[in-house]
C-alpha cells in the first residue's frame, strides 16, 4: 500500500468493514461484512485520532459515513497499540 511507506515494518493499516446492504427478498438474514471505504470520524474520535492524523498514519477515511462499528473500532486500537509497541522498541 503506497499511503503506508512511513509506517515501521510488519506493522499494516487495517481495513475498515461495513456491513453489506440487507436484500428484502432474502428476508431477515445477515449478509456479513465486506470492505469499506476508510473509518468514520465516529470510529477515529473513539481512539482519539483526527481524520488528518488518520490520513499520516496511512488510514483511509470515509467522511460520508456515520455509524460507528465496535470491530472498526477495535482494529484501531491494536493498530495503534502496535505503532505504540514498534516505537518503544526502536527507542
């Protein structure tokens, strides 16, 4: 991925997912997840990211959508816990 070329080795940007669009015809049944666009500003406020520290982190965003998926979320976290734990290793 060409936006991540700062980040430290073996560490890869996660992959936001969104839920697929429900079929009526199929009735009540979840389709599952697929890939998204980027995370919600919800989802980067909840880890304490600004969509422009996202952006030099190598995070795609998606200013279009609203919801806020705890998965997301999560995937953010360990992104940055590993940042965190490359960093200190470096020092």
């Amino acid at each position: 991925m060409a936006r991540a070329s700062r980040l430290p080795e073996g560490v890869e940007p996660p992959v936001a997912m969104v839920k697929k669009p429900r079929l009526r015809k199929l009735g009540p049944i979840d389709p599952g997840l697929r890939p998204g666009r980027g995370f919600s500003r919800g989802e980067l406020k909840a880890v304490g990211l600004t969509p422009k520290q996202a952006m030099k982190l190598g995070l795609y965003v998606d200013k279009r959508r609203k919801t806020v998926h705890p998965w997301n979320v999560e995937a953010l976290k360990r992104f940055l816990e590993a940042l965190r734990s490359t960093s200190q290793a470096e020092a």
